[in-house]
C-alpha cells in the first residue's frame, strides 16, 4: 500500500519569496508541512550548533550532530527530525550565485555532510549569524545586502574546500562539475552524452575522460544514475502513473522505461516505489 504522506511532497518555496537570502532558527515555524517528504526550490544549508536528531536526504539517512553541517540542494526529497537540535538554516536562491562569483551552484554538489574542528565551525556559524544581523535590517542597504552575500560567499568557498582544494584551478573539475550540473538540471529531456557535449561546446570523449578522473564512472553512468535518482522521486511523489512518469521523462514507451528500472534494479517499477516509501515509513 502507498504511505499516505507520499502524497503531500511538493515543492516549497522560501519563507519570504522576495528575498534571495535569509536566515532562520532549526526550530522556526516552516510556513510548510516539514514532517512530510518535501523538495526545496532553493538551497538550505543547516548548522547544528547542539543536540542532535536525524534526516533523509534523496534517500539516505544521515544522523545530526553538534558540529555538523549539511547542504540541501533544489530538487532533492527531504524529511528532517529535529529532535534536540538547535542551530541555524541558510536559505537562498540559484540566483543568488550571480553576486559571488566565482563560485558555482553545482560546487556544492559533491557532498550533503560536512564536519569541522570546532573552532571553524563556530567561525562558520558566526558569520551566518551576522548575516542574520544584516538581513533582519528594516532599510537593507544594497552595501549590506552585498555584504551578507561576501559572507555567505566565505560559507560556500569553505564547505567546497573540504571536498576539491582544486576548485579554481582544475578546469577538468570545473567540467565535471558543470557536466554534473546540466545533467541535473536537463535530465527530464536530454538523456545522451553527446547532448551535453554540444551544450558544453566538448567532446563526448572528453566528458568521458573527466568523470573517470573524477568519480570513476563513464558520462553515460552519470545520466543514469541522474535519470534513476528522478525516478524514485517521482514514485515517492505518488502524482504520477508508471505510464505517465515514462512519458514525463521522455522515455520511447513504458516498455522501455519498464527495461531501464529492471536493467539498473532488479525490480519492477512497483517494487522500486515500494523499495523507496519502505526508507520513509
């Protein structure tokens, strides 16, 4: 039988809409259902100051520590117990990274879970409380605003050196993680290497070359181990028929979408999205 809260993961969007950046408390009062499966449209990093709890992020549980630090990005399915936690969420939009360069989007891809000696961590939650400081300002000045965005910029750059001390100077990384980025973001349509050769201006080959070096896998793994992590969203969504879900990822038939789910898991379609609400009960 389907879990019941399946049917209630949707996407929600920022507390305050209007503003690409804000600050809130762990415990805040979420304007949604945070104890159903949800997406975000926007990117949350959570700073556990004390205390602990748990979460599921795109269907691994991770548990929260004091110290800790995760990153939730666009798109991924998420539930989070708070239990005794306390600490603070940064919540801001993909526009946001126009403003802080030359920091990416998909940089932040590599990992959900971070962990600092104790005194960066302070330094870290720190400066996200004075972004707080800045942003909670009745007549936010564009200096401030920018200032909140340096801060947040510091944030960022030290989360993605604890997984790349290349980042600004590796093209090949800088590659792959763009491949990863328009992987993620085109998936829905575009299902072949050569496609994001083309949108990438690089050669299938190349491609090829640079998520080997990076995370041993071929481009083509990538994509679908890309279009099979959607897939499982959607089953846990439960808004979509199997038909309907082959048809929304521009599969030929449901045949085909059928083979693709058995090739990669050994299962039907109905046992995949029984595997995956198992993980939510």
């Amino acid at each position: 039988m389907v879990h019941k809260e399946a049917n209630k993961i949707s996407y929600v969007e920022l507390p305050q809409p209007s503003m690409m950046l804000t600050i809130e408390p762990l415990d805040y009062a979420n304007p949604y259902d945070f104890k159903a499966l949800h997406r975000h449209d926007y990117f949350e990093i959570v700073l556990v100051k004390e205390g602990s709890g748990s979460q599921l992020i795109d269907f691994s549980p991770y548990d929260m520590q004091a110290g800790e630090i995760f990153v939730i990005y666009p798109g991924q399915v998420h539930l989070m117990k708070r239990n005794t936690a306390n600490g603070l969420l940064i919540q801001f939009k993909k526009d946001l990274f126009e403003y802080i360069n030359p920091v990416k989007h998909y940089h932040l891809y590599s990992s959900p879970s971070y962990r600092y000696d104790a005194e960066l961590f302070s330094h870290l939650y720190d400066m996200t409380a004075r972004i707080n400081a800045l942003v909670q300002q009745p007549n936010l000045t564009s200096v401030a605003r920018h200032k909140a965005y340096s801060y947040l910029q510091i944030i960022l750059i030290t989360l993605i050196e604890a997984h790349s001390d290349k980042l600004f100077i590796d093209k090949e990384h800088f590659l792959f993680t763009e491949y990863l980025s328009l992987v993620t973001a085109n998936i829905h349509t575009k299902k072949k290497v050569a496609d994001y050769g083309d949108m990438m201006n690089c050669s299938a080959a190349k491609l090829n070359e640079v998520c080997k070096k990076s995370i041993d896998r071929t481009a083509l793994e990538v994509i679908h181990e890309e279009l099979l992590l959607e897939i499982r969203r959607l089953l846990l969504l439960n808004e979509l028929s199997f038909k309907e879900i082959s048809y929304h990822l521009n599969f030929d038939s449901p045949s085909n979408f059928n083979a693709f789910i058995k090739n990669k898991t050994g299962l039907t379609p109905k046992e995949l999205q029984h595997a995956v609400l198992e993980i939510y009960n």
